[in-house]
C-alpha cells in the first residue's frame, strides 16, 4: 500500500515488565460510574451506562518513573482531572458474555480523563456533543499497563489522585455502579471490541481544576504510578 504522505505513529502504551507496547486501537470512557462522582454531577441512582470516546492518539503514555507533559489546553480556563482505572483487551468481539468479557482483558492502569469542563457545560445546556470538552490533545494520560495475571483481585484495587502533594480523588474498583465485565459486555452490544481498545472505567468524587505547574500524581493498588505535570501550550 502507498500513502501518499507518511502516516504518524501508532499510538501505544507501554507495559510494565516488558520493552513491548500495547498498540492502542480505540478509547472508550464510560460516565458517572460511581455514585459519589455521579451524584456531584447531578445524577442519582444506577442509572443505565452511557459512553463516550476519546481518539487514540490523545493518549498519553506515561512509563514508570517519569514524569509526562500535559500542556495546558487551549479554549478552556477550567481543566479538570478525571483519575480512573483502565482496561486494556487483548481480544474483542460483539455481544460478550460476562465471562467472556473478563477473558479478553489484557491489563489494567491507572489513566487521567482530562476534560475542559467549562466546554463540556456549555455543550451539556446547549444540547452539543462534548468531542471538544474530552478528545482534544493528551487529554488521555495512561500509565503502564499491568498484566492481568499480576492482579489477584481487581475489586480490591483503589485508585487515588494528588495534585501537589494533596488529595483529591479517591475510590475503589468494589464501588463502581457498573463492575468491569458488565461494561465490556454492554460495550460490546454497541460497537466490535477490538484488541487495543482502553476502557476508561469511570472516576470517584473530587473531580477539580488544575493550572500551570501543577503535578497530578494517580495510583492504583499494585499498579505502576502516572505522574503528569501541566505546562503552558
């Protein structure tokens, strides 16, 4: 095949333990998916999954160890930090069992959901979609993937966010109002999971602002650590 220009990289995330990469094919993120976070939304109640997408090349991949740049976006004055643990699938298909869901996945990591909030609150009174609020450059910070075979029992595992040093955002995988292989199977009646996807799983309460300077620190239990610092454009 002959393009008629060079085509960039592929966008791909690296793995802990490993000089491999995990190719990424496609970013789906699942909203309000805990109950605090989606009551300080607006939202009550287990209300049916809804999804959204961010493009493979806003990833961010961050190794273990180093500090990635996040540089701060342009059309917003309130960017926010989203902390989330992220599935990696090494198989696909459409309409997944639970079960079978749970076999396809790769790895877990933990990822930041960085959003232009006041663009996604204009978007949300006027009806809009929110591609400009959550797929704009690097808005999808991901740190290595652990292997799921590393992980004893991903129920237990708690995700946290410092900025600077302080807490913001803390939460436990056992919480989240849609469990891991339900996601996957509901994705896969709408879409063909496919191996690379990235499931953004959703984020506890205590979403916030950054600005310049600041370093956004997220962990997950027996996950390698992402760290991010915001610098001007």
């Amino acid at each position: 095949m002959r393009y008629v220009f060079a085509p960039p990289p592929h966008a791909a995330v690296r793995i802990v333990g490993s000089t491999g990469w995990f190719p990424v094919h496609r970013v789906y993120c699942v909203g309000r998916n805990y109950a605090d976070h989606a009551q300080e939304m607006g939202a009550t109640g287990r209300e049916p999954p809804f999804f959204f997408m961010k493009p493979a090349d806003a990833v961010l991949s961050v190794a273990e160890g180093e500090t990635g740049v996040l540089r701060y976006p342009s059309l917003t004055r309130e960017l926010h930090h989203e902390v989330e643990l992220v599935v990696a699938m090494r198989e696909g298909g459409t309409n997944l069992s639970q079960d079978d869901a749970e076999r396809c996945i790769y790895g877990y990591a933990v990822g930041l959901d960085m959003t232009r909030r006041d663009l996604q609150s204009e978007a949300k009174k006027l009806g809009r979609p929110w591609c400009i609020a959550k797929g704009f450059d690097r808005s999808a910070p991901v740190g290595g993937i652990t292997p799921a075979a590393w992980i004893e029992d991903i129920s237990k595992v708690e995700i946290t966010l410092d900025v600077n040093g302080i807490r913001r955002q803390q939460g436990r995988v056992a919480d989240l109002i849609w469990k891991i292989p339900e996601v996957i199977a509901h994705l896969s009646t709408a879409w063909d999971l496919k191996p690379g996807d990235l499931i953004f799983t959703g984020t506890p309460a205590g979403v916030g602002s950054v600005g310049l300077s600041d370093l956004m620190t997220a962990n997950g239990t027996d996950l390698a650590e992402l760290r991010v610092r915001v610098m001007r454009a």
